[in-house]
C-alpha cells in the first residue's frame, strides 16, 4: 500500500501542528507508523491523499452515524450557508434542533447548546457545583468526558491540586466502591458523572442494577447524576442508554451525533437546575459559536433520518450480524480476546479475561492489537489507532462492507 503522500505531509505537519494534530489518538502513538492524511469520504468509506480506499469503522470518532457526506446532511448545510454562517443571535434552528432533542430525551426539560462534548460535561459540572453549593465530584476510571481539568483527573499534568483533591476517581462497576465513597463523602459531593455505557475505554458495560444503585445513592445524598451521553445519544437508541436502563439523570451531555459532523455539544435536565444558569441564575456559561446555525441544520437533518420507521431496528441488525459473525471467528481461531457490542459501536479487546472497567481493560495487549490494526489497514479497512476505542457501525455499511471486513478478520486470525 503506497502511502507516500500522507508521510510527506505527516513530516510538514509536524513542523507547525503539536505532534502533527489536532487531537493526540490521530498521531498512531498507540500503534505505531504514519498517520493516513485522509481526502474525502463518501458513504461508508474514506479516501487518503494518495488515492487508497478505506472501509471506515472510526465514523469521525462517532458523528458520522448515517456514514460520510450524507446528501440530506450536505444539503442542509448548504442551504443554510446561503443565508449566513453565524449571527451571535437567536435562531429559529436552535429551538427547532433542542425541540427534537427534548422529545427523545424527555429528561432534559431545559437545554442549553454549546461546541463541543467537553463544554457540555464541563459546563454541567459548573452548573451541579452552583446548584448544590458543593465541591466534590465523583468520576470513574476509564470513562472519559472530555479535557476540561476537573475531568482529566488523574490522566493529565497541570491540574491543580485543589481540583484533584475534588475530584473522587472510583472503578466503574465497583459497587462496593461505590458505597464506601458516598459513606465517606456524601454530603459534599456535588455530582456523579458516568457513561452509562463506556465507550471511552473501548465499550464496557454497566452491571445489572448497577446504574440504578448510583441513581438511588445520587438521590439518598441530593447529588447531581450526570449521564454523559455524547457517545451513545441517538447512537444505541433514539433515548440513549438512559432509555435503555429505565433511568431518569438529573442532568445528560449529548454530542456527535446531534451536530452531524461539525462541532456541537448539549446539556440539559431538570427545570430547576437548568434555570441557575444565567441569564436566569448565577452559573455563568456563554459561547460565541453556540447554537451555530451550519451545526443546528446538520444535527436536524440527521436527527430526522434517524427517527425515520424502523432505522434503529435496521442499525441493530448490522451490528449483530457483524458482530455475531465476528465472535465465531474468535472462537474458532480459539483467540484469547473479548468481543464488546451494543447497537452501532463495538469493541476488540486483545484479552483473555471479560473486560468490565478501566483495569481490566488495561490487561489487554496493545501489541497485539497495534498489529491487528494494521493488518486491516493494509487490507483497506480502518479501525481506531488505539486498543481502548469504540469501532461504529454506520447505516452507510452494507453488507458487502461488512462480509469483506470479516474475511480480512478471519484471514488475520487464521494467520
């Protein structure tokens, strides 16, 4: 496979961009060898710079639940580009975008639209520490929510001490964690944020009841919940994992999904919480670029496809036909690796174990990963660059896509 055009760009990349990107997993550290510099892309694949074709299985990290330059998702944004691309003022999109975000999350009663996942979960944070008049929260390892320093705690240098001794890291699916940190600290822990589903360590899920466990200790000490749902919003379900598990948070992040490829973000939740945010209240959170007009029109137009008769039955059944397939591959190759999937997004860990928090996926072999990985990107599919990533499925994968991806899967595995 010729890749010559994107190592000599990576090369002049990396003279102006920190580390040649934008954002660290693009720089294969965790896989070795030279990033693709990608062109284009068009339904279920991408396109590099030196004209090879990729079966894409990142989907931009997500966004991209319908694949790559969707015609109604193209079309909104450029008819909504003819009549500007930004106001710093109210639009008839913002509320018509929040509006259909409302009636699928029936428990945001109030919204507010931001950039990006990482202004939601950090503006949320803000509001549940003003609403409560707390400091602590509490955060499990492995789940990621985005860089704002409170949420990168233990993970990242130049994160004050006073944030660090707030922040309460546990194991996810510890229940007896779980009680121990709220019996020691309950009364002045502002919020809970989790992933309902993981999907930041690769996809981890909850145990049974354990969701529930934490809405009920959220609830004994008037803590905040916050369900960060910018992964599985509109992903798993039209209501996200908190429609799955019958759970009702105080507050949910959304993201990806709901800008259709260009940058957004959301919180939103109960009234009363919601109204301490100014111009109501005295938590103060503002954005320049928020409810951006390109973003509102694109999450819309992908919104109204997805909502549309029977697409999320369609979704599960991709997901299970590949995935089924896949996990008798492993088995027949009596491959020493856990196979985690929910509706869209999966995840192979390299281990022999169940993989059911950020320790156990820890365990897994990122060699062995690093050489699966590129192993199909010389067979023309792209994976994460990193072991502990979710892999999407989009509506854009036919079945075609999928059976080749599985016979370059079973190929690496008889080898």
């Amino acid at each position: 496979m010729n890749i010559l055009t994107s190592e000599s760009l990576f090369k002049k990349f990396k003279k102006i961009l920190v580390g040649g990107v934008n954002s660290p997993v693009r720089a294969f550290g965790a896989v070795g060898g030279t990033p693709l510099v990608i062109k284009r892309g068009e339904g279920s694949k991408i396109y590099d710079e030196d004209g090879n074709v990729y079966i894409d299985f990142v989907n931009s990290w997500g966004p991209l639940i319908l694949g790559h330059a969707h015609p109604s998702i193209i079309s909104a944004i450029q008819k909504t580009a003819q009549n500007g691309t930004s106001f710093g003022a109210p639009t008839a999109l913002e509320y018509f975008l929040s509006q259909i975000i409302q009636k699928a999350f029936p428990s945001m009663q109030k919204i507010r639209l931001v950039n990006s996942g990482t202004e939601a979960t950090q503006s949320a944070i803000r509001l549940a520490r003003g609403f409560t008049g707390r400091d602590k929260i509490i955060k499990f390892k492995g789940c990621y929510h985005g860089h704002s320093d409170s949420l990168l705690v233990p993970s990242s240098q130049g994160i004050p001490e006073s944030l660090i001794q707030d922040t309460l890291v546990i194991s996810y699916n510890d229940e007896e964690e779980l009680d121990e940190t709220f019996k020691i600290y309950g009364t002045d822990i502002a919020a809970v944020i989790v992933e309902p589903i993981a999907a930041n360590m690769g996809v981890v899920f909850p145990k049974k009841n354990y969701l529930k466990k934490l809405e009920a200790l959220s609830r004994k000490f008037k803590s905040i919940l916050i369900f960060d749902e910018v992964i599985t919003g509109f992903r798993v379900g039209p209501g996200g994992a908190q429609k799955i598990f019958n759970i009702k948070p105080d507050l949910t992040c959304l993201g990806k999904i709901i800008g259709g490829g260009l940058p957004v973000g959301a919180y939103g939740g109960r009234e009363e919480i919601m109204n301490c945010l100014s111009p109501l209240g005295k938590v103060y959170q503002a954005g320049t670029l928020s409810g951006n007009p390109l973003a509102m029109a694109a999450g819309l137009a992908t919104i109204k496809e997805l909502l549309k008769p029977g697409i999320y039955r369609k979704l599960h059944q991709k997901t299970a036909y590949f995935c089924q397939k896949f996990a008798r591959i492993l088995k027949k190759a009596e491959s020493p690796c856990q196979l985690n999937w929910t509706t869209g997004l999966f995840t192979l860990f390299f281990n022999s174990s169940p993989v059911y928090n950020f320790d156990t996926a820890s365990a897994s072999d990122t060699k062995a990963y690093a050489r699966f990985f590129h192993f199909l990107l010389k067979e023309g599919i792209y994976f994460p660059p990193s072991q502990f990533e979710a892999s999407f499925i989009s509506m854009a994968h036919t079945k075609k896509d999928l059976d080749a991806t599985l016979g370059s899967i079973e190929k690496y595995f008889k080898n």
